[in-house]
C-alpha cells in the first residue's frame, strides 16, 4: 500500500479504518453523498419544492424515487459487506450501511426504532466485522505477526460498539415493537449473532496473544 | 509497552462511554399496534358513493400516466371535517404522535377534487418509515374544502416495487389511532364503489372529530 495520497490533503482515504485503497474509498464516500442528497431531494418533492404538474416530471420523480429506494435496501443490507471485502474499512463500511437511515433522521426528525433501522444496524455490523477482519489480514501479513496496531485496536472498539448498539436495538425492537412490524423482518435481525460472534472471537485472540507476550516477557 | 497499554485503555473507555451513551438516547420502537377492531363495524344500510364526479370525497387515488390518470388503490378512511374547528394538521398529528414520519419517500399520486373538477397531487401523507425499505404503514390525505380522504395501506418490502399487503390492517389500526383519542369513528360506516384486491370490499370507515 502507497503512502502516498493521489488527492493532496486526503490521505485519509487510505487510513485502515476508511479503506485500503484511496479510490475504492472515495467511491464509497462519494456514494454516501449520493445518497444524503437523493434523500434531501426526495424530503423536497415531498414538500413541494419541484413542480411537479406536467406529467413526464412526475414519472421522472417516481423514477428517482423507486431507484432511491432500491439504493437504500442495498446499502442496509450487502453494500456494507462488499465493501468491507473489496477494501476493508470498518468505519466506511458503517456508513454506508447508516448513512440512509441518519440522513432521513435528520431530515425528517425521525426519531423510532423501526425495521428499517434495525436492518440497517445489524448490515453495518456485519459490514464492519468483515472490513475488520479484512484489514487485520492484511496488517498480520505486512507484520508476520497477529497482535493488532494501533489502527485494528481502534478497529476492534468501533465494531465492538456497533455490535453492542446493535444487539440492544434488536433485543428492544424484538420485545417492545409491534409484533407486525417485527415479523416484517424476523429472523434477519437475528443475523446479529454473526458480528457478535466475530467480535467475541477477535477479542479472546487479542487477549490470549497479550497473554501470550506478558508471560514470555516475564 | 506501558504507555501503549495505557493509550488503549483510554481509547477503550472512550469508546465504551459513547456505546453507552448511544445506547441511552436510542429511540423506542411504535407503540403496539392491536390486530382487531375498537369499535362493531356498522350494519344495515350503508351510504353509498358511486361516481366520484358527484362526491364530496375522492373514491381512487390515481398515478399520472403517459395517458392520464390511472386508478392505483381505493380510498378507505374518511373524515368528515367541514364545521368542525379540526384540520386536516389534526389529522396528522395523530400520525406523527405514534412515531410516523410525514414526509415519507413515497410516489406522487393523485386525486380527483369534484369540488374544482381537477386533480391534485396528496396533500399530506405519513408513512411508519422514511424509506419503507422492509414494509410499513402509509397513508395519502386529501382535503377537499373539510372533506378529507385518505388512502391507507400496508406496504410489502421494497422489492424492489412496494406491493400492497392490505388495505384492512391499516385501516383498522387508524381506526384504533383515533378511537383512543376520542374521535367518533364508525368502521365500515359507508360503501364506495371501489372495491379493490387484495382486501378492500368497498368498506369506507368515517371519522367525526
């Protein structure tokens, strides 16, 4: 991997936690802002801010909209996970798995656990685990060792956050949330035992490797 | 190795702190919804709609086509507004009360004012979800000089076009939205000639403030 940035100032690009390929990670945030500005814009039809009377608009904007939604379903559920393969980045593979849900939130004030984000937390998840995984191969390879830099710690809290975020928002939304509404989903939610499973087994690697050094340290 | 150890355990609780934080401001999820009815659905002879062109209230909502405008869903909840001092905002704020959003991502769809002779795009709509990408309730609203019309229903998942699940389980669940806050609704109270699968027999509940 090059240090060197293609777009000067932006070397972020390439950080571990963003992705591992600077243009790989640029398409992912500029995919992020796609989305943010197709969900203004469908929040303006809505309020009227287009005219919408000629008939060709109006098919142009269910257009947009049917592929707008189309776009979401994707990014709650695989975007998250291809990304983390193809680049790694747990921090970038979780937002575009949130970034639909945040910018109708914000939007909109919308502020319920519904389906949506429910499904949307737990593809994140296991879209971060993934990068996470994807990152520390690399990282093990480049240092022929397993123990984490500094990079895969942070990796590791982030994604270990995410879980745990998510598994209190499907354990609440299983329990409080009309049960309609949970069998619209059930039992994907339940697919939040993939990145628990994958943070629980990175942290006893982690733990018994610095074991490991403190006992032959000592 | 000390000075990493510590660096990590400080991102540690960092980053433990604001999992719990997140945790804490999480949102809750739609109150329950019941599945039956709150009130008898009405018997005997019905009021019956059959021409749109002589109703105070729409009967279809409509998509705009190359060729016009194409009937898409059958209205199914009315609210009788007109010398009431409530407004269709009144209406909707029952919605966004149980956590709906009122500018959901929706298509733009019609109805046809007999009142003007025109048709007009929604005039408010509410939708449990912004997205609607795994099935929601969703509702259009139509105020025609106090005469509102809504169509309910509930979506499927989006795939990746929102089919319709029913029209009945939305309607009864506004039924029971506006029951619990002290409207006069009567179930099934007029008959319109818009039948429509998979669920609507042309069943009409109407809302009184």
């Amino acid at each position: 991997m090059s240090d060197r940035s293609y777009i000067p100032g932006w070397s972020w690009l390439s950080h571990p936690l963003i992705g591992r390929h600077e243009r790989r990670s640029l398409i992912a945030v500029g995919y992020c802002l796609v989305v943010s500005i197709a969900t203004l814009l469908a929040v303006l039809f809505y309020l009227g801010a287009v005219d919408l009377i000629p008939g060709w608009i109006v098919r142009i904007v269910d257009g947009f909209t049917a592929v707008l939604i189309i776009a979401v379903v994707l990014s709650m559920t695989v975007i998250p996970t291809i990304y983390a393969l193809t680049n790694g980045g747990p921090v970038m593979a979780a937002t575009i798995g949130l970034v639909p849900m945040l910018s109708a939130s914000i939007l909109t004030l919308e502020y319920t656990l519904t389906n949506d984000i429910v499904v949307a937390l737990v593809g994140a998840a296991i879209g971060t685990v993934v990068a996470l995984g994807v990152d520390w191969r690399h990282h093990a390879r480049d240092t022929e060792a397993f123990a984490p830099g500094r990079a895969q710690q942070d990796g590791l809290l982030f994604a270990s956050g995410l879980t745990v975020i998510t598994l209190v928002a499907v354990w609440r939304f299983d329990r409080e949330a009309p049960a309609e509404m949970v069998a619209t989903i059930d039992p994907l939610q339940w697919l939040v035992i993939l990145p628990l499973t994958g943070c629980v087994g990175l942290w006893i690697l982690v733990v018994s490797a610095f074991l490991d050094t403190e006992r032959t340290a000592t | 190795m000390g000075y990493s150890r510590r660096s990590f355990l400080r991102r540690a609780a960092v980053a433990t702190g604001v999992t719990a934080g997140a945790i804490v401001v999480f949102p809750s999820p739609h109150p329950d919804q019941p599945t039956d009815r709150p009130v008898e659905a009405h018997t005997g002879t019905l009021p019956e709609i059959e021409l749109e062109e002589e109703s105070p209230y729409a009967l279809w909502q409509y998509s705009r086509e190359r060729d016009g405008y194409n009937p898409t869903s059958p209205i199914n909840v009315v609210f009788t507004l007109a010398g009431t001092d409530r407004t269709l905002d009144d209406v909707m704020h029952v919605f966004t009360d149980v956590g709906w959003v009122e500018r959901p991502a929706e298509y733009v769809r019609f109805a046809y004012n007999a009142h003007t002779g025109s048709y007009e795009r929604q005039h408010a709509s509410a939708a449990q979800t912004f997205h609607g990408g795994f099935g929601r309730h969703h509702i259009r609203a139509w105020d025609f000089e106090g005469y509102v019309s809504v169509q309910a229903h509930e979506d499927t998942a989006a795939t990746p076009e929102h089919e319709i699940v029913s029209y009945e389980s939305t309607k009864h669940l506004i039924e029971w939205l506006f029951h619990e806050r002290g409207w006069s609704v009567e179930p099934d109270g007029a008959s319109f000639d818009n039948a429509n699968p998979p669920d609507h027999e042309g069943l009409v509940t109407v809302i009184v403030p």
